[in-house]
C-alpha cells in the first residue's frame, strides 16, 4: 500500500490508476472490528494510515513503525460530571478535577488545582483607653495619653514611648474604621469637643456638643485611608473656665479595625 498523496481533484471522465486508488482514495479512516482485524487487513500500513477500532472506540495512526491510539496521545476528554475541569498534569497529560462544593474556593496544593474551603479572615485591630481621671485645661487642644488597651492584634499601641498614638504595623496599611469617644465630667459652661490628628494633621472630627450639667460624651467614627507608621491621636477640648476631667475608661477610648487594602 502507498503512502498517502495528498489531496487531488480528479476531472470528468479521468481514469484511475491503481496508484491513485492507493494514495488518494485508501486515504480516509477505515473501520476494523478490532486491532486484530485491521493488523490482518492491513499487512503493509503506512505512515499517516487511519483506523477507527470498535470494540475500544479508539482512532489508531500508523507512525511508521507501530499503531498509536490518538486518543490517548492527543486529548481524551476525563471529565465526567458537570461542573468538572480539565488541567495539565505531569507529562501534560489531560487530568480532571472534580466540581468543588459551595463555598469552596479554587487553589493550588503540590502543584495541581485544587478545591479548599478558603480560611476565616483574622481579625486585625486595636482597642485603646484611658483608666484614670484625667484634668483638661480649660481652652486648649489636649492630647490625650492612654494606658491600659482592651485588645491589640499587632502592636498598634505601646506604653513607651509614644502612648499617645495607635500606630500602623508594618505590612498593615489600608482603609480603617476609627471610632473614638471622650466623656466630660459634668459642667454647665462652654464646649465639649473632640477629633482625631493623622500624623499630627486634623483628620477627624467627633459631634460638636454643647455643656451640660451631667456627664457628657462625644463619639466619632470614621475610615481612614492609612500607610505603614502612619499614627492617629485623638485630641480633646473644653471651654467650661477651668480645667474639667475627662472620666475613667468607660467613654474614654479609641478603637481602630483594619478593613482590608
């Protein structure tokens, strides 16, 4: 049997040959029964020869020197279920993997694809106040020092020797909700007012309040868009005409929560 010719486009009337039969004609895919069936019918294969098998459902080439199966060496389908997907494992050979469940997330592990359930996002914060009564000057911007911190996930706020700062850790800079407060003894004169300075700069102010004849606490909160040692303080001001204490830690505190770059 001759090799394969190529592609021809024969005119009306025109003779063939046997040679033609052979390398034009004989070109296609047979179909055999078996590999026994067509390595008996085909006694001479050549190569680039074709031959679709029954029994295994399988299309064989001839190389020139033996019978591959095409499926196997070009892309047999392993995927069986929806949803499933097909990746390169070692040698590129065609792998599956199957549908994860809800929820789950796709990764990698040893090198491969794989389904996970993605792990809980670690809280990242801090929760800072003051525990003793603290005198504030009348008419003067107070920085107030804090000493005790309820919580603090990385070091946003040490004792020495910057009390006064929650600080940024490094590899930690993003957007943050602040929320502050400042509770004033009572008094009937003046104002009460409170703000947070980003790097010694005004950022943030709480709701202006006027005196009053019992506690009075101002609140803020905020998101701040903030870099590695950046820092926040938070300031306090009283207007009653002498000084006037700010309370114990309840009402007294800032609080900084890390939302995300």
């Amino acid at each position: 049997m001759a090799a394969g010719l190529g592609f021809k486009d024969f005119a009306t009337g025109e003779v063939l040959t046997a040679a033609d039969v052979d390398g034009y004609l004989m070109q296609g895919v047979w179909v055999f029964a078996s590999a026994t069936a067509r390595d008996a019918a085909v006694t001479s294969p050549q190569e680039g020869n074709f031959a679709y098998l029954k029994d295994t459902n399988v299309t064989t080439y001839y190389t020139g020197s033996a019978w591959a199966n095409l499926d196997t060496t070009g892309m047999t389908n392993p995927m069986t279920t929806t949803g499933d997907t097909i990746y390169s494992s070692s040698g590129s050979t065609p792998a599956r993997l199957g549908i994860g469940s809800t929820g789950q997330v796709l990764t990698v592990a040893a090198g491969v694809p794989s389904w996970a359930t993605p792990a809980g996002a670690a809280f990242v914060g801090a929760a800072i106040y003051r525990d003793v009564a603290t005198a504030i000057s009348n008419a003067t911007w107070t920085t107030i020092t804090w000493d005790t911190e309820d919580y603090d996930t990385d070091g946003f706020w040490a004792s020495s020797p910057n009390a006064t700062r929650v600080t940024i850790p490094s590899g930690k800079g993003g957007k943050y909700l602040f929320n502050f407060s400042a509770c004033f003894a009572s008094n009937a004169s003046g104002v009460r007012l409170c703000k947070l300075q980003k790097n010694g700069t005004d950022i943030l102010f709480g709701n202006w309040i006027g005196a009053s004849s019992d506690f009075l606490t101002i609140n803020g909160s905020g998101v701040l868009n903030l870099s590695a040692s950046d820092y926040i303080e938070m300031q306090v001001y009283q207007s009653s005409g002498g000084n006037l204490n700010i309370n114990t830690k309840i009402g007294n505190f800032i609080m900084a929560t890390y939302l995300g770059a």
